[in-house]
C-alpha cells in the first residue's frame, strides 16, 4: 500500500514521468499482441520491430524511473518508434501506415515539439524516398502518397502547435510555483527541495554547502510610514542587487515577509564569511528606500557532515537574531564570529 502509494505520488509530482509511463504502456498494451500474431504468421521481419517497440519501451519507462531522466528516454523511445513504424509501413505498405497517424501523436508526448516535428519530416522523407524507388510498395498510388503526406503532415503541424502551447503553459505554471511573484527570488517551497537536495549531496558526495539568511532593518517602518508599494520597491532592489553580486550557482529564496535565504554550495568558513561581508557591505551602500539607506542584518552557516538541513537552518536563523539583538546591520555566520556595524 505504502510503495502504491508513493507511486501515484511520484506521477502526479512528475509529469513528464506520468507521460513516459502512459504513453509506453500503450505501446506495449498495443503492440505486443501484433508481435505475437505476426511472428505466428511467419512475418519476422515486422514482428521482430515489434518486439523492439516493446521492449524499448518497458527499458525506457525504467530507466525514467530509475534514474529520474525523462529527456533522454523520451529522445530514444521517439527514434527506435519512429525507426520501427517507418520499417513496418515500409514492409506493409497501406496497412503499416496507419501507424504512423499514433506515431506523430506519440512523438509530440514524448520530446519536445521541435523534434517531435524533425522525427516526424524525416519518416515522411524515408517513407516517401523508398516509395518512389519502388513504386507500388508503401502506396497503391500518387494520389494516395500525396493524400497520405497531406493528412500526416496537418496532423503534425496541429499537433506541434497544440504541443508548443502546451509546453509553454506547464513551464510558466511550474516557475509559477516555485517563484515569489513580487521579486522573482523563488520562493520558500523551492527553498525546501532544494535545500534537501543540497542535503542528500552532500551526504553521498562530501560536497559543502553554507546558507546565508537576510532581513532587511526596520523594514516595517517603510510600509507604515511610506506604504506598502514603496516597501515592495525595496524588496525588488534588494533582491536584483543580491543576484548582482552573487555567483551563478548561488541560489536565492524569500521565505517570509523582508526575510531571505541564500543557499550557496562549494562553500566554506572563510568563504562564507567573506560573502556575509561582501553582501552586507554592497547593501549598505546601494540600497537606498524612501526615507535613506536601507541596511540587512544576517546569519550563516555550514552544513555539518550528516547533519540534517533543518538544523543548519536553525543555527543560521539563531545568528540572525543574534545580529539583530546586537544593533543589526551585521553578519554573524560562526558562534566565534566577531561583528560590527558597518559604516552607512
């Protein structure tokens, strides 16, 4: 019950996954009853491509399972398909090409819609090409190749466009719900994944990792005496000015109202504690609000070995407070940390 249940879990989480396992498991639901009957009858050769449909597609949906790709089983089910489908119809003539109508669909399921749309012109070029080298074999006659590609080739071009769509809209709802609307940082739900990730790394692989968390000064006083716009405006500068100054791999969360984690990996003490420095520094000078200089308080840690990524939250969160309780506009990354106020 519970290995079920983490199942359904998993495909309502991935959706590509849930895609690779439907779509494959209509191959072989579909398929491996004509491989039976057409290697019963003595038809090797398309039922030895049908066996390979089936087979590619149960290694495919493990591997996506196994290892979490769903890139690179999607691009090898579309080509061993497609390779198969064109040599069925090809051996079959009019009776193989209505595989190629659940092929076109497949493939836009399974990559994306650029090569769903290449793999789908290169099939109408080979089956095309062997027709015209010998005629009468995949088509009866002219007037049924031209309808044949016409046909296809709308399908194709309607599905690619209802492919793009839809692709477009599922990545703009998935950065939706990791991304806080007001400043782009991602949000407190991205935060957590990624500091498990960060955590399961570095259990497997010794890799360091350190978070810095932020909250700007007084922030509640520019709501209350200037509004919430002009807070919002600062929210958005501190968030483009900590991006400016941060490496490419760092990653930057909001996770309450004016508070904001920075989770950076391949990061030690020293290290730390010099961007701790270098941040506070650069925000003391450019962040600027409506009534002056807008200053942060932070705190930091180092993930310890086995070390769950709750606690290296905690203690990073412990030496924010701690900052705060000092004066704020200081960063305490170490319990040995010595702090000043920065000069405005």
């Amino acid at each position: 019950m519970i290995k079920t249940s983490r199942v359904f879990k998993r495909l309502r989480s991935d959706f590509q996954l849930s895609i690779i396992t439907l779509m494959c498991l209509l191959g072989v639901v579909g398929v491996s009853p004509y491989a039976v009957y057409r290697l019963s009858q003595g038809n090797y050769v398309v039922g030895v491509a049908d066996v390979i449909i089936v087979l590619s597609a149960i290694f495919t949906t493990l591997y996506a399972w196994r290892t979490g790709d769903t890139v690179k089983p999607g691009i090898f089910a579309s080509i061993i398909l497609s390779s198969a489908s064109t040599l069925i119809a090809i051996r079959l003539g009019v009776n193989g090409l209505f595989w190629i109508y659940p092929l076109i669909l497949f493939n836009f399921f399974m990559v994306s819609p650029g090569k769903a749309l290449s793999a789908t012109v290169l099939v109408m070029i080979g089956l095309v090409s062997y027709a015209l080298a010998v005629p009468g074999t995949v088509f009866e006659s002219d007037y049924q190749m031209t309808s044949f590609l016409v046909t296809s080739l709308t399908a194709s071009v309607l599905s690619f466009i209802f492919a793009s769509r839809t692709r477009n809209q599922r990545d703009q709802l998935q950065l939706l719900s990791v991304q806080d609307p007001l400043t782009g940082a991602r949000n407190r739900r991205a935060m957590n994944d990624e500091l498990k990730i960060a955590s399961a790394t570095q259990r497997r692989h010794g890799d360091q990792y350190a978070v810095l968390v932020m909250d700007l000064d007084s922030f509640k006083q520019i709501n209350d005496t200037y509004g919430h716009q002009a807070g919002d405006q600062v929210l958005k500068d501190f968030v483009e000015l900590i991006k400016a100054y941060s490496r490419k791999e760092d990653r930057l969360f909001r996770f309450g109202g004016e508070e904001f984690l920075l989770l950076l990996p391949n990061t030690d003490q020293d290290s730390l504690q010099t961007v701790a420095s270098h941040l506070q520094q650069q925000v003391a000078l450019q962040l600027k609000g409506p009534g002056g200089t807008v200053t942060m308080s932070s705190g930091g840690a180092i993930l310890q070995r086995g070390e769950h990524w709750e606690a290296m939250l905690q203690r990073a969160d412990q030496r924010l407070y701690l900052a705060k309780s000092a004066g704020r506009n200081r960063a305490i990354v170490s319990d040995h940390t010595e702090v000043h106020a920065l000069d405005n």
